[in-house]
C-alpha cells in the first residue's frame, strides 16, 4: 500500500500532469440538436478550459455577433497584467447541416478551428469543444464550459463534465477559469 503511493507520486503524477496529446483520432461528440446559432450570439465567459493555458490571463469572455445568416464575429478579451486584452476573429457555420459545428478563425492566414457547440440552453451555460486530428494517429483538443454570468452552480459544472466525458473527451485536467476582480475600471 506505502509503496503503491510511492510509485504514484513519483512516476505516475508527472505523467498526469503533463500536457500530453491523446492517442487515436478525435472522438465524435454529439451536438446541440437545432442549434441556433442567432440565440447563441451575444456574451460568454469563461468557466473552465481545457488544457491550462500558458498564459495566465482572467476575466475571459467573448462577445458573438451574427454577421450573415451563417457567419459571426467573434471579440475575445482577457486581463493579463492589469490590462484588457481584446482579440478578434470570425466564425462561420461551414454545413448548414450541421449548424452546431462552427469554424473559428482568429487571424486571416489561419484556417477555421473546429468550434463545436456540444450543448447549450442559449441563456445559462454552454459547452465547446475543439478537436485536430494530427495524421489520425493522435489528437490534441479544448474544451470550454462557457456561462452568461461569471459564475455557474457547482452541479451545473458537474453535469457539464459528465457530458464531456460521456463522449470520450478527457476533462481530468480541466481548470476553472478566473473570473474574480473583473468588473473595476481600468
Ligand atoms: C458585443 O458586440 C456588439 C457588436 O459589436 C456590441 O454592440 C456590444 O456592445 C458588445 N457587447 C459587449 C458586452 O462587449
């Protein structure tokens, strides 16, 4: 038993914790069923992510606008070093048979990222999540639990987990996002 725990902490922790891509191709979540992407528009924070990013910005929101029928614009901010740090790209629906899953794209030289709408009621909380294949031989991936307020209930964030895992997305290592201290003046 001593042993066991010694062997877990000494070689299996760092293992957990490092940031390894997963094995096999992505895996096929469902998504929002109907999903409409005009009730989706507006403002988002960030809950949780996977994985921790290197940068350690808080306060993350995104605000959504629907440009045409089936592309929006999408305005990313954070507060990294007492200062607000605003990013924009563009998303588009890219099969209007698949409405959930939009492309995303913060730069004109970058193709659109999946951004996949798993499931939202449109007014509490959403998840997203983004998947690529490298050379179907292993993926790396995101995910997001997004909110309309900078807080969501516990059981909410438990159910939302439950349904990543449900469709074979690995969210032990995902982190809350901080969302404290966010609406002085700067
Ligand atoms: C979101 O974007 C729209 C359109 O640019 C703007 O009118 C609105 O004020 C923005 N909302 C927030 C919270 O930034």
């Amino acid at each position: 038993m001593k042993s066991s725990f010694f062997l877990f902490f000494v070689f299996l922790l760092p293992l957990i914790r490092a940031q390894v891509p997963h094995w096999g191709p992505c895996p096929e979540p469902a998504v929002q069923p109907a999903f409409n992407l005009k009730q989706f528009m507006g403002r988002w924070f960030e809950i949780a992510k996977l994985p921790a990013q290197f940068e350690k910005g808080r306060c993350i929101e995104t605000n959504f606008t629907l440009t045409t029928d089936s592309s929006i614009r999408v305005v990313s901010s954070e507060i990294l070093k007492g200062e607000v740090r605003k990013i924009e790209g563009t998303g588009v629906i890219e099969d209007m048979k698949n409405p959930a899953k939009l492309g995303i794209s913060y730069s004109y030289v970058l193709p659109y990222s999946p951004y996949w709408i798993l499931s939202t009621d449109y007014v509490n909380s959403a998840l997203v999540y983004s998947c690529t294949d490298v050379l179907r031989l292993f993926h790396v991936d995101f995910a997001w639990i997004l909110s309309r307020t900078r807080t969501l209930p516990d059981t909410t964030i438990e159910k939302a987990r439950e349904v990543f895992a449900t469709n074979n997305i690995d969210v032990s290592r995902m982190i809350a996002s901080r969302q404290q201290g966010c609406d002085k003046t700067f």
